[in-house]
C-alpha cells in the first residue's frame, strides 16, 4: 500500500492512546516494511503500568545497518493523547472535503502514514548512505521511547527528521518542557480555630504569586525566533484541602515551564526554589517539597545544516520554531542534526477537531523523498 491515505486510514482505525500498548501500530508498520524488503528490530520495555512498549528501528534491506548509525533518521511517534468518550469517530478516518479528520490524523499518524508510503516507493538500491525509520512509544507522556533508545543508545544518525505536524514547514528549533510537582505542607485544625493549624493552601497561594512574578522576570530574557519570544510558566493543576471546615495540610500543583532553546532548563527550578527560600525566611512555618518530573531541553538546529537547506530549498518555506515539546533534544543525544517536519497543524491536535488536508500528504511525500535522494545517495 504506497497511498499515505489509505495508510492513514488503517492508521487511525489502531487505537493507540499513550496509556495502551503501541503493539497495533507498530504492527501495520511492520507489514508494510516488510512487504518493501526493509528489515527491522524491535526495542522493547515495560512502562510504569506494566505495558509492553515497543520502539521499532528499520531500513531496507540493500542497506548495510551493522553498526547501526545512519546517514538520516525518519522518526515518528505512534502514541496518540486520550480522546473523549463523546466522540464516536475518534478512531475512524473522516473525510471533509479536502480535510482527513480522525484521533492522530495530524499528531501524528499523518507522518507516519507518509515515511511508510515513501519507504514502499524510493530505490533503495539507489541509495549510497544508510537511511532508517525510527518508530517510538510514550512520546505523548514524555519522550519516554525516545529516551529508552537514548540510554540503550540503539543507533546513531548524523540526521533527522522529526515528525510533527508544521504545515510542511521546516522547524529548526524548538522550546523545551519541564515539569514539577509542587507540595506545599501545612498542619491540620479545626477551622474555628484556625491559629492552631497552619493553612496550606494559603502557603500555595503565597508561592503561586512568586512564581507568577517570576513568569514575569522570565520576559527579560527575549528570543524573537520564539513565540513566545521567552520561556512561559503555567500552573495547570492544583488540589488541596479535606472539607470546608478543615486548615488543609496539604496543597499540591503542577508547575510546567517551556524554556527557549539556548536556555538552561534548571534555570526556572532555581529561580522557584529562591522564592521558597525567601519564603520560608518570612514564615519559619512555610514547608515546601518540589518534585521534579521532567527536565527536557529545547533544540536548535545550525542554520546551514545539509538536511535543513534540503527542506528550505524542497519546501519553498523558511526555518521556524515551535513552542511544542518534540523529540528531537532525544534524536540529538543521538548525534543527529535534526529537524520538525510534518504535514497537519498542532492548532488542530488533540482535540475532535484534529484534521490533516489530503495534499499535504502526497507534498510530504515528495519532500521526504527529495531529502532522502539529497543526503543518502
């Protein structure tokens, strides 16, 4: 099957929400690799709930993978974000005029149904360079697959491309995300009595305001290739308390934080934990504990890397940034120059409205075969 739609159909149709096994996917990928005469390793684990996760390394077969590194790297998550119960269609492939719409139409089965049309159609005899497609899980709950090949260090590739959806325009840098779980402690009492207890969500409030103050700060710092032109802060959960008439002793909240590319991300920790210091100069009684979940970096991409002027020059479109987390800080570890490509806009992702026009399926097609014959023949 060489048509990214059709593909894309049998795509979608694979529930594969990050908190199922990937094993559907990663299955209809094999078939078709096989069918083209790639060969292909699976890397497996086991994550936290005891699913089995499955990252899958191809390459044709004319190709010579012993030491497993690569002159390019096609990547491709396939763990999608949970849907809704309400929508009934999530996993069947609508078509709405020129539009496919469908749970990971765009993020990203789109580019994934595209790599695998384009691998049953290039000659590969023709190729010089080694290419491979590399398939991950859990990149939806933090990269987790892509980390897993980083500590196993599967391979190496002097470059890749990331896919993710950007309208068919070359990203060549992006922000990084960070995540922290944030426990302000504080004693338990009646609440008529409220001088015998010691409020934590008044706690979390104080420390909440600091924080915002510091989303402030944050500003000074400008990269005008972002937008945000800055690293953002945002406090997208919070619970606390055990009934109304209770001094809650605990409070918690998530802190997430997006630093631009060249910035260190343990920058924003430091600058929280200075505010929890002063705040416990001020009140001997404030007691914080900061969890850190996720400490992932941005990526920048050199303004004339090989792969980055074969997009330009194939595209017609100049290099921007995201503001989205990717794995291509993972694909770097890796030793590969990398950049975020892909057909679909993330302004539809993850919601019932997620949509990728047909067109750009068949113009990524053309693009990815234009880089592939650029740098590996």
């Amino acid at each position: 099957m060489t048509d990214p739609a059709e593909l894309l159909r049998e795509l979608v149709g694979v529930s594969s929400v990050s908190r199922e096994s990937n094993h559907g996917v990663i299955s209809v990928a094999e078939v078709v690799l096989a069918q083209a005469g790639w060969r292909f390793r699976q890397y497996a684990y086991v994550d936290a709930l005891g699913v089995v996760k499955t990252n899958l390394v191809a390459w044709p077969s004319q190709n010579s993978a012993d030491d497993m590194h690569f002159r390019l790297a096609l990547v491709c998550h396939t763990d999608t974000v949970p849907y809704s119960t309400n929508w009934a269609d999530a996993t069947k492939l609508i078509e709405d005029g020129p539009d496919l719409k469908g749970c990971g139409a765009c993020d990203v089965k789109g580019f994934l149904a595209c790599i695998l049309a384009v691998a049953a159609t290039i000659d590969a005899a023709s190729l010089t360079k080694p290419l491979c497609i590399v398939l991950t899980a859990d990149e939806e709950i933090g990269c987790l697959g892509a980390r897993h090949l980083v500590e196993s260090q599967a391979l190496r590739a002097d470059y890749a491309i990331i896919g993710e959806p950007t309208s068919l325009q070359p990203i060549s840098a992006g922000k990084g995300y960070c995540l922290a779980e944030v426990t302000v402690n504080g004693r338990e009492a009646h609440s008529a009595f409220p001088d015998n207890g010691k409020s934590a969500i008044f706690g979390a409030a104080r420390l909440i305001v600091e924080i915002e103050k510091i989303a402030e700060q944050l500003k000074e710092f400008r990269r005008d290739n972002f937008s945000p032109p800055w690293t953002t802060l945002n406090v997208g959960e919070i619970q606390g308390g055990l009934a109304k008439n209770i001094v809650p002793p605990a409070c918690r909240f998530l802190l997430e934080w997006r630093p631009v590319a060249d910035q260190d991300p343990e920058f924003v920790l430091e600058l929280v934990r200075g505010a929890v210091q002063r705040l416990e100069q001020l009140d001997p009684l404030f007691h914080c504990e900061l969890k850190v979940l996720r400490v992932q970096e941005g990526f920048v991409s050199s303004p004339d890397s090989e792969l980055l002027m074969s997009l330009i020059q194939a595209t017609g479109k100049p290099p921007a940034s995201v503001a989205f987390g990717t794995e291509a800080p993972w694909l770097q570890r890796l030793g590969a120059e990398t950049v975020v490509f892909g057909p679909g806009s993330m302004n539809s992702a993850h919601s019932p409205r997620e949509f990728v026009p047909r067109e750009e399926l068949y113009r990524c097609m053309d693009v990815l075969t234009e880089a592939i014959y650029n740098l590996c023949r």
